[in-house]
C-alpha cells in the first residue's frame, strides 16, 4: 500500500468488502471525460467512469486482501467495459462503474470468468440496441504496474488500458451465432438507460 496516506488508507479499509466498494462508487456521479484518473485521484475528485471504476475497486480490494485483477470485456460496434474481479469461496464476482444500469456489481456466485462474463451480455449493447459483447480477457493482476504508481499517480495511468488492448481475449460465440443475434427489447433498452449520461 506504499505511496497511500495514512487517510486515504482508512478510507479505503472503511469499505470493508466488494460491496462496500460498489456502493461507494455507485455514490459518485458517472463523468464522461478522456481521462485516466489513478485511485488517489478518484478519492480526490469523488466522479468517475468505467474505467478509472474498475481501476479504482481493483485498489480498494487489494487494501482489503484481494489480488487487484482486472477483466476486459471487448465488444463490437462499442466501448469496452472494464471490471475489478474477485474470488469468494471458489466463485467470481465483480465490481464496476458505468453509465448502464445493469453493468455494475456482481455477486461472487460465477464458477468461471465465462459465466461471469455472460451475465453482463443482456445488458451489454450499444444505443441501436445491438448486443455488442463479444470477447472477454484472462484477469490482469495490476501488482505488475506497481513500479509505475498506478494506485497513486497524478498523471494518467493510460499503461493499463493500453496494455488491456494487447492481452488475448476470449471469444464468447462463433461469428454465425453473432450474426443471428436479436436487438434488445424497448423495455429492456429504456430500464438499462435509467440514470445514463449523454
């Protein structure tokens, strides 16, 4: 934990579990910014997005004993999502930020990355309401950027998700089964637009 305060550090420990984390990060408003903010300047700026989200939770839960691990989840004809992942008991979960209802917080209840990945694909689409979920990345362990300062940097820390790009992904169907996909329903586009920024 070098290079955290003494406060920042009990701020983070206050959050106590994955949840706590979520909960936190649910209470900032969604900013829609180019940015790369580390988790100091989170804690700072109290606003964040996708990205800086699961950067941030990845911090936080190793503060509370968990590997950092990050999951990159790519799409077609979209953005990527980015989630902090952890284990419970054998089981995955995941902790993220974004400006869709339903792709935030997972409970530890997944035997593997694949069916925690699924659970995200309803939700998962753009705004022609193109489910868009493709690929999936093998977790990344952010303890591999510690001589860089990622969890307390001032700069941007645009080395994670530059090197997210280049890691292997995952395909989560064959390219018939995406041709054959359906758009996502009114009521289900409208519910997952609840809160969303333009």
């Amino acid at each position: 934990m070098e290079g955290f305060t003494p406060s920042e550090l009990r701020r983070l420990r206050s959050l106590k579990d994955p949840y706590g984390i979520q909960r936190f990060m649910d209470a900032m408003p969604y900013h829609l910014a180019t940015t790369a903010w580390s988790p100091r300047r989170v804690l700072r700026e109290r606003t964040v997005h996708c990205l800086e989200g699961a950067i941030f939770a990845a911090a936080a839960l190793r503060v509370i004993g968990h590997p950092p691990l990050l999951v990159d989840l790519e799409a077609d004809n979209d953005t990527d999502h980015v989630i902090a992942v952890y284990k419970e008991r054998g089981h995955w979960g995941a902790i993220a930020m974004s400006n869709y209802a339903g792709l935030r917080f997972r409970e530890p209840i997944h035997r593997t990355l694949r069916e925690l990945t699924l659970s995200y694909f309803d939700a998962y689409f753009n705004l022609r309401r193109e489910k868009t979920l493709r690929r999936f990345s093998r977790p990344i362990d952010l303890r591999r950027f510690d001589d860089r300062d990622w969890m307390t940097s001032e700069k941007d820390v645009w080395f994670i998700p530059e090197y997210l790009l280049d890691v292997a992904h995952t395909p989560l169907m064959t390219p018939a089964m995406a041709k054959r996909m359906h758009r996502v329903d009114k009521r289900s586009f409208d519910a997952d637009l609840t809160g969303h920024r333009w």
